[in-house]
C-alpha cells in the first residue's frame, strides 16, 4: 500500500484547482462567445448596406409611380382642360390609379417657366413651390426639405414635347422609421442631404465616435442623400481573439498556481523536517537524561503532539532522576554515598592532569559510639540526619558531600586548592552548632574531627588522596579529636 505524502496531497489539491479554474474559464468563454455571436447576430455587418438598400428602393418605386402617373393620358387631358370641373374630376381619376402617391401636384410649362400656380390633388389651388420645376431635367427632378422629398416628371405631348410637369412630394416618416429600426451596436450613423449644401437630416448612436476614425458613406441612389457611417474601433491584440485571450490569461493563472502550490510545498516540507529535527532533539535529550527547557515547533498542527510529547518526557526524565538519586543518595543522611563518591572521585582525579586543583575533606563525628550506646540507634540515626543536614547547609553548592559509611562522610572541594580547603574546613567547624537535640530530653555536645589531603599528578591510583586523608583523620583522633590534621601529597 503507498503510504500518504505531503507531495501527493498537494498535487490533488493543484489538480482540483486546475479543475475549478478550468472549468470556470470554459463557462465565462461560453458565455462570452455566446453573447457575442448573439451580438453579431442583432447587429450584422450589412446593417448600413441593408438601410441604404431599403431606402433606395423605396424611392425607385415612387420614382416609377410618379414617372407612371407623367406617361398617363389623364395627364396631359388634365393640362391641356380648361374646364376647372373637367380638371378636378380628371385628378380624381388620376389620383385613383396611385393612391400610395398621397399629394400629386401638375404645373405646365408656362407655369414651369415662373408661375407658382399648381394644380393639386387635394384640392388646393395654389402652392408656391419652393424650387422651380425647370430645374428638372427628361429624367426627372429631386429635391429634399427637411423630412420629406418631391420627385418631378414631365408629361409629355404626342409631338414629344413637354406639356407640363407632374410633382409628387413625399412624406419621410417612413425613411426615419426604418433609420431608427435599424441595428447600430457600438456604432454612429447619420442621413445626409448632398445636392449643393451638405445637411444632417437624421442622426443616432454615440457621436464620439464620429472623431474617431474615418467614415463610411453610401450614396443613396435615386436621392439627393447619403449614409454616413462611424464604426467603434475594432478591437485588437489579445482582446480581439477571446480564445487566446482566455488560453492566455488562464495559462497564467495555471502557472501561478502551480508556483504557489510549489513554493507552499517546499516552504511546508521545511518546516516539517525542522519539526521533525527537532523531535529527534528532543528523543536524543530524553536518552541523555536530560531535558531543555524550550523546543522551537514552527508547524501550529504539530503543536498538540509536541505537547504531549514533551511532558511524557519530562515525566521520564524526572522518574530517571529520582531512580539515579536514589540509587546514589544515601537514605539516612540523604547525601550522596560511597557509590556516587566513587564516581565523583574518578571524574575529579581524571581532571588532575589537565591542571586543576582538587581538596578532600574526611570527617567522624566524635563520640558517636557513645550515643548509640547511650541513647538507642534512633538517637545515632538522628544524629547522623542531622549532621548530613548541616554539612549540606554550610558547604558551598559546589562541593561534593557523601556518607562512607557509620559516622564517616567525606567532602570532595572541586577546583580548591589545599590552602583553601583548609581554610573552609575551619569556616564549617565554627559555623556549626555546638549541641543538637536528638531526642526530646536528650541533646549532644557537637564535635568532630577531620583530614584534609589533596589529589596530585603524581598519585599512582585515584584512592591516594583519600588515604593520605584517612591518615590524616587518625592523627587527629590521636592528637585529642575535635581537629583537623592536614597531609599534602
């Protein structure tokens, strides 16, 4: 079975975003291209083409209207009439055959020529003509004002000459109809008046954009006008293709993710081996009996664990301690015994060499023999606890205490020369108490006598010192007790 690793995890976790984003980003296209193809379809390219189309042939069929109703006979009956009733009824019937026409309007030549006399369909019987009619030409005349246009043919007699002039003028509702239903997305268009002055009769969409770039003009046939045209710039770069600009901007998106996981990987699995090297501190210290006081987890998940770890331990620490204190203390006096003496001597002497100096001190209660005679082993006992107590209370922390055995401690003086030694021997004597209450009612005059030597280069075996100091503490016995004799290497 594989077991679970920090690297498999991340690349899950890349794999799910790279999922998510990718998905995402397929969505937004999707949308995206489904907008603007909707776009392109509410606002196709031939937009403009398909206005000017639509506007020119609607003028190409009143023009064949107009130049139908000139090539009439009612026509030229209705100009050649000089009977007003016969012309009116005549007008009607001519009226009748285009109804779609609306106003048609019939001048003769002579009127052509200056006169503003015109017959009209609607029954008016003047009208001043803002433009003379002999400004048309065989093809017919044009001519715009403001939202409407006048189209002219001229009636023609049998001999081929021109008997008068037919003036139909159109309302151009329906041209600013079809100008504001046409589709202009991001677009500016206007309906302009050409022949002679050029004039904005319509006008719609964003009119920034007429600086912007240059114009589109279609020539509306059959017209006196053109569509002008201003397109929003096209777009381009990346934000013209939105499939590159998604592969893109989503190529970037994968790359930074993937360095983020990456470096979160490594920034992890570094902080995990700190942690885990730290954890092998720690086990190592716990195996040397000993314990520092702060171990550094950077990781916050592994903190609980570190914890609990770290008590269990201290605990074991503890217990390791008492077992070797107890193991190297002597249980009545609770100072160290001739087990930890023995140790203690080996590390000192083997320190010699290297130029230090070292003092041992040997000790025995006097008349010690005498209380446990007198008074019972309780009361030696008591004696021997209360004399361990004081050498601890009045030695330095440095020096070493231990009992050999009945009433015999020893005192180890490191890094002290014997001068010095001797000279805190006679300090712990004075600084004693003289008598001690061992039993209630019962007290002993306190003495003792000692022997002082110090460990040399030149002692053959680590026991010289305590043997020049045992002989040292006889001839203090002998010399009265209660003293302490001095015996250098």
């Amino acid at each position: 079975m594989m077991k679970p690793s920090l690297a498999r995890y991340f690349l899950i976790a890349f794999l799910a975003a790279l999922t998510l984003i990718a998905s995402a980003g397929l969505m937004l296209y999707r949308a995206t291209t489904d907008a603007e193809h909707h776009s392109r379809e509410r606002a196709p390219a031939y937009a403009p083409q398909l206005l000017a189309g639509q506007i020119a042939e609607s003028t190409r069929q009143w023009t064949r209207a107009t130049k139908a109703i000139a090539q009439s006979p009612l026509a030229l009956r209705i100009l050649k009439s000089a009977d007003a009733a016969e012309r009116r009824e005549l007008m009607a019937t001519l009226v009748s055959l285009q109804p779609e026409l609306g106003e048609i309007q019939l001048i003769t030549s002579e009127q052509a020529k200056g006169q503003t006399l015109i017959l009209s369909s609607l029954g008016t019987q003047q009208k001043r003509l803002i433009e003379k009619a002999s400004a048309a030409s065989n093809k017919g005349a044009l001519r715009a004002e403001t939202l409407s246009l006048t189209l002219s043919e001229p009636v023609r007699d049998a001999d081929g000459g021109i008997a008068g002039y037919v003036l139909v003028e159109r309302n151009l509702a329906d041209v600013g109809a079809l100008f504001a239903a046409t589709p202009l997305i991001d677009g500016y268009a206007e309906l302009q008046q050409v022949n002679g002055v050029s004039d904005t009769l319509l006008k719609r969409g964003n009119e920034q954009l007429k600086f912007s770039g240059s114009p589109l003009a279609i020539t509306l046939e059959g017209t006196p006008w053109r569509l002008v045209v201003w397109r929003k710039p096209p777009v381009t770069g990346l934000a013209a293709d939105l499939r590159r600009s998604y592969l893109g901007v989503g190529g970037v998106l994968i790359a930074l993710l993937a360095l983020c996981m990456w470096l979160a990987y490594r920034l992890g699995n570094r902080m995990l081996q700190d942690d885990l090297t730290v954890f092998t501190k720690l086990f190592s210290d716990v195996t040397h009996e000993r314990l520092r006081k702060r171990y550094p987890i950077e990781l916050r998940e592994l903190q609980n664990g570190y914890q609990v770890m770290y008590q269990l331990a201290k605990m074991m620490v503890n217990k390791h301690q008492r077992v070797v204190n107890s193991a190297g203390t002597d249980h009545l006096s609770q100072v160290s015994n001739r087990r930890s003496f023995e140790a203690k001597q080996h590390e000192v002497f083997a320190r010699v060499n290297e130029g230090w100096a070292h003092s041992l001190l040997i000790l025995d209660i006097d008349d010690f023999k005498r209380v446990n005679d007198t008074y019972g082993h309780d009361a030696g006992d008591q004696l021997i606890v209360q004399f361990g107590k004081i050498l601890k209370d009045h030695l330095r922390s440095s020096d070493f205490v231990a009992r050999l055995g009945g009433d015999e401690f020893c005192v180890i003086f490191p890094n002290t020369p014997l001068k010095k030694a001797e000279e805190l021997a006679q300090r712990l004597r004075a600084n004693m108490p003289s008598r001690l209450e061992l039993q209630p009612n019962v007290t002993h005059h306190l003495s003792w006598s000692g022997g002082l030597s110090e460990y040399s280069r030149q002692d053959i075996s680590e026991n010289a010192a305590l043997a020049r100091a045992d002989q040292a503490l006889l001839d203090a016995k002998r010399a009265g007790r209660s003293r302490t004799e001095v015996k250098a290497a």
